[in-house]
C-alpha cells in the first residue's frame, strides 16, 4: 500500500468523503446544504453517519482523522500528488519503451 492510500478499513460513501471535505474546508452544515444542493437535515444524517463510523466525536476530531488518513489535502498539506492524464500517458509509454529493451 502506498502513501496516498488510506490504512483504515472505514468505508465512507463518496456523498460522505464529500462531506468530510467540506467539514474540513470549515464549512457549516447549512453552507454544505447548499453547495451539494441538499436539506441541512440531510447534512446533519451524513455527518452523524461520518462520526459513528470513524469513532470520532465531533468537527475537529473528523478533520484531524481525515488528515491522518489521507481523506483530505488542506493547503497542500497532506496531499498525493498524483499524475496528470498526460503524464501517465508519458510514462506508460516511457515504460512500454523499457519493456522491448
């Protein structure tokens, strides 16, 4: 398992890892409403799920375990840098190349 890859077994759904991102960008439950276009209600669901799941206990715990396990990047830290479309085709070629030597 590399570094960018997460070493806990909590599964969160993508709308969750959604949630978790905003939580960490410091958004309220009603801002995270309207930008994925949800009720708060359902917001407040998610976020209760996130917290059973990841034993955490509130805002600041979350954020601190999705740090540590590579869930979310804030101000580039904490952040895999992975390549661009055109790099990989680069370097699929570049390796195919060393393959036929």
């Amino acid at each position: 398992m590399n570094s960018c890859e997460s070493q806990t077994h909590t599964s969160l759904s993508e709308r969750e890892l959604q949630v978790v991102e905003l939580v960490a960008d410091g958004l309220t439950n009603e801002k995270i409403a309207e930008k994925l276009e949800i009720s708060k209600r359902t917001v407040d669901n998610h976020i209760s799920n996130i917290l059973s799941k990841t034993a955490t206990h509130n805002r600041v715990e979350l954020v601190r375990w999705a740090l540590q396990w590579g869930k979310v990047c804030l101000d580039s830290i904490n952040c895999c840098n992975l390549p661009q479309p055109i790099e990989i085709d680069r370097l699929m070629s570049h390796s195919l190349e060393n393959d036929r030597l």
